[in-house]
C-alpha cells in the first residue's frame, strides 16, 4: 500500500485541512462531531486501505493474539477480531487520549469487549513514564518526544510474558517513526514467535527519531523477515533491501510493509 501516489497524498492533505479548520471551530468536542470524525475517518480507510487489507487476513491465525501497536480508534483493531475469531484475543495499545476513549467505544459498539484488550500505553523499548506529543491538527501524527503529555510505557515482550506468553501469529506497528524502539522491547517474542509484522515505515519520521528505513529493514532483515507489498492483487513476493528503500525515497512518502519470517 504505498502512498507515494498523489491522488492519495493530495486527498489525504485535503481531509487533514478540514479536519484542522474543524477542530477550531470546536465541533469536534461535541458528539455530533466525534461520530462525524470517526464515520468519515471510516470511510477514509475504506476507500484506500480495505482493498489491500483483506490479504492480511491469511497471517493471522484462527485463534491465536494479535497485537495492534497504535490501534487509533480501531479501524485495524476491528478486523483482526474478526480473523482471529471468539478463540482469539487482540490486545490494542493506544497512547492518546481522545483516540483511546473513541477506540473503548468502537470496541464496545462492536461487541467486542470479551476479544478485545485495549490498553492506553505507548510502546517501547523499556517500561516505565515517556513523553507524548500530540499534534492538534492530525489524530493519527502524535509521536514520542522529549515533551508533550506523559504517557505510560510498555514493551511487547512485557506485555506477552505478563500474558503467559499466547501464541502471537500477527503484530501491526504504526507508531510515527519509533518502530525501532518497539523493536528493542520485542527481541525475546521475535525469538520465540516470528509473528507477521505488518509495518508503517516513513524514512522521515524514522529520522526525527534518530534511525531510518534502511536502518529498520535492514534490522529486520537480519532477525530473518523479508518485506512485501500488499497490493489490490495480494502480496507481493519478497522483496530486496534496495528495492523496499526505493518505494519510501521520496521525500513526504511512507509506505506499510508486511513483514514475513
């Protein structure tokens, strides 16, 4: 799914523009305007990630834990209990505030309260207190930093030992540019598990945060993963360390990456 394309780019710039001049007006702390967000912010989704997403349905296993690292307001979250099925459990971590009360009532509109462990949490390589900065104009950009709002931290491995150690088939990370450091948390579950890692990398994000894509692929690499593209068609074969850093070159572009063993 990458996003170089800029009917992309140029639509999702346009709904963030709305959302900031929406947010000033104040509609957005009504309820009215919450469930004009998270309807439109569904459909978004919809239209340019559901075609792709459906193939990721194959690496999670029927009754096994999904991790959703950055789960926002559970578009993802939604669908891997599904897939996972009632034998199946998905822990969603989310460290914002405002998208984890909207995730709480997602999962609970859903009827997925007894499948579903949500957890405001940031993830990283160490437990403990860390700083969250929220961006006012963008929902899905707030990132780790030296300052912001604090925020509880866990790591996965944490998270699974505290758990009894499930069985983890699938793992989705979106968490602007500090994948590495959920990566440093997760040595002992890569070791025992090799779940399917499906990946946001963003060379820029990546850098403000003191690595970069090739750092991360070529990290990942080395733990025995090869990425692939998911595409309207399926997923694409393996693809080489070159040609993965290609598709996130250009400056602005991201692209989400699923990562097999």
């Amino acid at each position: 799914m990458s996003q170089n394309d800029s009917s992309i780019n140029g639509l999702q710039t346009l709904l963030l523009g709305l959302y900031g001049l929406v947010r000033k007006s104040g509609f957005l702390s009504t309820s009215s305007g919450r469930w004009l967000f998270e309807t439109s912010y569904e459909i978004y989704k919809e239209m340019l990630e559901a075609g792709e997403v459906k193939h990721l349905a194959a690496y999670v296993k029927p009754g096994s834990t999904v991790i959703d690292v950055g789960a926002n307001v559970g578009f993802f979250t939604k669908r891997f209990a599904k897939w996972t099925g009632r034998g199946g459990r998905v822990i969603a971590v989310e460290a914002e505030e405002l998208n984890f009360q909207r995730l709480l009532r997602r999962v609970e509109k859903e009827g997925l309260t007894g499948q579903v462990e949500p957890l405001q949490a940031a993830v990283a390589e160490q437990a403990g207190t860390l700083m969250l900065q929220l961006n006012p104009d963008h929902p899905g950009d707030h990132k780790l930093g030296e300052d912001g709002v604090p925020v509880e931290a866990v790591t996965l491995d944490g998270l699974v030992e505290t758990r009894g150690w499930p069985d983890v088939s699938f793992i989705k990370i979106d968490v602007q540019g500090a994948e590495m450091r959920v990566f440093a948390g997760a040595e002992e579950l890569f070791k025992r598990m090799k779940p399917a890692l499906f990946v946001e990398v963003d060379d820029a994000h990546l850098k403000a945060q003191g690595t970069s894509a090739a750092e991360l692929i070529k990290h990942l690499m080395a733990l025995g993963y090869a990425p692939h593209r998911v595409e309207k068609q399926g997923v694409s074969d393996a693809m080489s360390a070159e040609d993965a850093l290609a598709l996130v070159s250009t400056p602005g572009s991201y692209t989400d990456f699923l990562f097999l063993a």
